[in-house]
C-alpha cells in the first residue's frame, strides 16, 4: 500500500549498485547525493553540514576531500558557519595531505592558511 515511488538519491557510484539504501558506518544515516544535501539545506538553514560535506557523498573515497573542502568555502563565504570546529580542522587538514601527497605542497599550505582558528 505504501511502496516506494522513487529510489533514495544515492551518490552517484552507488546509483549501480543495487542497493536501495547504503548505510553509513555507524547505521544512523543512510548516504545522500550531495544535490540532495544541498536541497535540504535550502529548505532549512540549520541542516547538518558534516552529512553535506562528507566526502562519501560525492566519492566513494572517504578520504578524498577535495570537492567537500571547496563547498564549504562556498558556503563560509554565504555565511553558513555552523560546521564544528573539529569537523572543519578534518576538512582542512584531509584536503592539504592530499594536497601535499600529490607534491602540492604550496596549495596545501594554502588551504590549511582559510583555517580562521589555527
């Protein structure tokens, strides 16, 4: 009687997988799209930003913080600032590694210089 319409917005690599719902670790949130983060936060200003920025919404590298790093500067910079402290220094400091991993050393000193609390 009260069946799916819809499949959940899963990111896009789990869109082939099969699975109606992709549980996060901890098994309290289900994965989102990040469009479909993006939506929720539209809706209400106080969304959860660390669902939003979770690298795996994106990718399915967990440590891959690129695209994650840059959409919260977007979003600083239209003053959402309600990300805890830690959750921003994770951001930071997983986006300069990667950076310096690669032999980026300069960009990585240039994220981790937005960090306001160093």
């Amino acid at each position: 009687e009260h069946e799916q319409y819809a499949r959940c917005p899963l990111p896009p690599y789990l869109e082939d997988s099969g699975s109606p719902v992709a549980e996060d670790l901890d098994g309290r949130r289900p994965l989102r799209d990040v469009c479909f983060h993006l939506l929720k936060l539209y809706s209400d200003r106080h969304y959860d930003l660390d669902q939003l920025l979770d690298p795996r919404s994106v990718t399915s590298d967990p440590l891959d913080c690129r695209l994650s790093w840059h959409l919260w500067e977007v979003l600083r910079a239209l003053n959402y600032s309600h990300l805890l402290g830690q959750s921003r220094g994770l951001l930071g400091a997983g986006y300069s590694a990667q950076l310096e991993s690669e032999g980026l050393w300069e960009w990585a000193i240039f994220v981790l210089l937005h960090e306001p609390h160093t």
